[in-house]
C-alpha cells in the first residue's frame, strides 16, 4: 500500500517536475526567438490572407523588399508563415527561345508586383534526372510568394527538347507559354558567339561560324548544326502544339524587347491577366551600355549582367543571305501559326 502510495507521489511529481521544465524550455525558446520574430521592417497594411489586387503599391513593395531577403536566405520560417508566403508551381514558364533574350523578359515581368520569378534555370522538363527527382522537387525550387502573385520561371533548352511539351502538359494542361524570338539569323550568330566565348575561356580553337552554318561539301545551309536548328521555330512549335492550344502561347518579339521593350511587356501583362503596373518609370536606358536597366523604386534598379548584348563576330555577308533566304519560308510558316508578322528580312 505504502509502496503504491510513494509510486504514485513520484509519477506526480515527475509529470510537475516535466512540465515545469517544458515551460523553462518553452520560454527559454520564446525570449530567444523574440528577436526574429520581429519582422524585417514594420509592415504596412497587412491584411492577412485577403491580400487582393486591391493592394496599395507601397505595400508590394515592401513585399517584394521581404521577398528579395528570401530569396537571398535572409529570412527565417517565422517570417515565412507571418506574410502567409508558399512556394506555388508556376502558372507560366518562358519556354525559350535560347539566345532569344529569356533572361531580359524574365527581370523585366518581374518588374511586375504580382510576378515572382525563379532566379535560376530550374531545367526541371528537359533533364531527365531532375525530372525523375518529382514535381515537389520542382516546387521546392520555386521562390516564396503570396498566393495572388504568379510564379514564373525561365529554362530556354525547353523549347527544342522533344519530351518537354508532354510533360509540362501533364504538371498544367491550362499553363500560360511564354516563348520569345528574335529574327533567326542573329539569334543563331548570337547562339555561336556564346559556345565560342565558352571555347575561348577554356583556350579552345572553334571553327568559324561559316564553316558551321554552310555544308562545305553541298555549299548549302547546314541543318544538322543546332545553332541553325534551333532558329526554324515553326519545326519545334508544331511539337509542342500537339498538346497546346496556339491561344495557350504568347510570342514575345526580342528584337524588340532590346529597343522598345515597355509595349512587349504590356503585351505580356494582359496575356497574363495581370492589371498593367509595369510602366516607362521602370525602365531607363543606360547610353553607356547602349541597353535598358530596369529601376524597381528609387533606391532599387539593376542593369542586366555584362554578358549580355555581347558583340558578334563578323560574318561573310553572303553566308547571312543564304541564311536569311533559308529561315524565309519557315518564318511565313511561324507568323501564320501564331498571327502576328515581325519585320524579318
Ligand atoms: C494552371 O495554369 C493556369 C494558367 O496560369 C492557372 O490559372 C491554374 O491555376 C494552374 N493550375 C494549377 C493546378 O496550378
Ligand atoms: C589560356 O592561355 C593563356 C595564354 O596562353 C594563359 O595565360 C591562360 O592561363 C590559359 N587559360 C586556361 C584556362 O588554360
Ligand atoms: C550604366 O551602365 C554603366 C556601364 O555598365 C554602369 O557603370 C552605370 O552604373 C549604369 N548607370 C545606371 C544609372 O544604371
């Protein structure tokens, strides 16, 4: 009996001992996390899971201030849950066109307040092993956001991969297709000029970007090298509207981009059922660079990278002919499917 009545005591006062320890432990935690429960700056308006599109532009701002700290790693779990931020799929990807200015439209959409966008290439579709790896693999790439604003995210190589179309239909058969061009034949000199400089870093001879685009032996264009086949757009969009819909595809002019870019983007704005904010205050032209820098508020603007708007070499100008009489009738072809005709020679 005695014996029972002291086992008892002591289960008593081990569950009283347990819980006043768990409530050291627990204040302990507290006043240690007090500090980074503090957010980053105060928050304006914060109105909790009904953030709208009714959302005052400094408020954004201050989000996208929040979601630049994210991204850089800046920011703690608790701040993640305090803003209601998740990692979404993607609504729209820009599927390519390699060397067509992808990285340009990606910074500049993202000038938009309701556009986050994945900084890296995530080549998720178009790479077997990250593909075998699952779509939460996928997702966990996407950057922290709030769930009225659209992720997109940019890998060029999607375009010209055979498997992609099918797959990104089966992640979102409904999935905005963004695809930005420029005329064919710089986009494959720039194509050139880019896995030249590559060469040259490592000291390795190239050949000329003649020998590569005419068959010596027929003197006619070479079909084989991916520089000029990545260029016949018609032949890779058929692929992919095998599972899309033409209406489901916003063509973004790239040459155009580079010297007008504000109505390409407004194009996209309303493809995207975005309210149009991106304005001409956003993008400055830099007479130094001879490109546009984008100006995100007073204190935030950011050029592009110095690679881009490399020079190309010169190429024999008869070689251009014969490249732009080939490109020809598939560009007759590309306007016809998507309706819209661009000033290619
Ligand atoms: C698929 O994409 C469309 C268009 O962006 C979007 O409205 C829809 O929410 C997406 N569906 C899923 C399941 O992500
Ligand atoms: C390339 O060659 C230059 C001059 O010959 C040399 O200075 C440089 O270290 C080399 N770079 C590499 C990556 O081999
Ligand atoms: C313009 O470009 C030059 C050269 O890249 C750069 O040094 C300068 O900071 C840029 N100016 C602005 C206002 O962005």
């Amino acid at each position: 009996m005695l014996f029972k009545q002291q086992a008892l005591l002591r289960q008593k006062l081990f569950v009283l001992g347990s819980l006043a320890i768990g409530s050291l432990l627990y204040l302990v935690a507290r006043v240690g996390s007090l500090g980074r429960l503090q957010p980053i700056c105060p928050i304006e308006g914060r109105s909790g899971s009904h953030i709208s599109e009714q959302i005052p532009l400094r408020t954004l701002q201050f989000q996208r201030g929040l979601l630049h700290e994210l991204r850089k790693g800046n920011a703690m779990i608790e701040q993640i849950r305090l803003h209601n931020l998740v990692q979404q799929l993607p609504q729209a990807i820009i599927i390519g066109v390699r060397k067509g200015g992808t990285r340009a439209l990606l910074e500049m959409l993202n000038l938009h307040p309701a556009v986050v966008k994945a900084s890296q290439e995530v080549h998720f579709f178009d790479n077997d092993p990250n593909y075998a790896k699952g779509i939460e693999w996928y997702k966990g790439k996407m950057p922290f956001s709030h769930p009225h604003q659209i992720t997109i995210e940019k890998s060029p190589a999607y375009f010209i991969t055979e498997e992609v179309p099918e797959r990104i239909f089966k992640m979102n058969s409904s999935i905005k297709l963004l695809l930005i061009v420029r005329e064919p034949t710089t986009r494959a000199v720039s194509d050139y000029t880019q896995v030249l400089e590559g060469k040259e870093r490592k000291n390795k001879t190239y050949y000329k970007f003649e020998k590569l685009a005419i068959d010596p032996n027929t003197c006619e264009v070479n079909t084989k090298y991916k520089a000029v086949r990545t260029s016949i757009y018609t032949k890779h969009l058929e692929k992919w509207l095998k599972y899309f819909p033409v209406e489901q595809f916003h063509i973004v002019d790239g040459d155009r981009l580079i010297t007008d870019p504000l109505p390409e983007l407004q194009l996209v704005e309303q493809f995207l059922n975005l309210p149009p904010r991106i304005s001409q205050y956003n993008l400055y032209f830099n007479a130094t660079r001879g490109f546009y820098c984008l100006r995100f508020n007073i204190v935030f603007n950011k050029c592009l990278a110095g690679s881009k708007g490399r020079i190309h070499p010169d190429v024999d100008p008869s070689v251009v002919t014969k490249l732009r009489k080939f490109f020809h009738p598939f560009n007759q072809k590309f306007y016809q499917i998507i309706g819209r005709t661009f000033n290619w020679p």
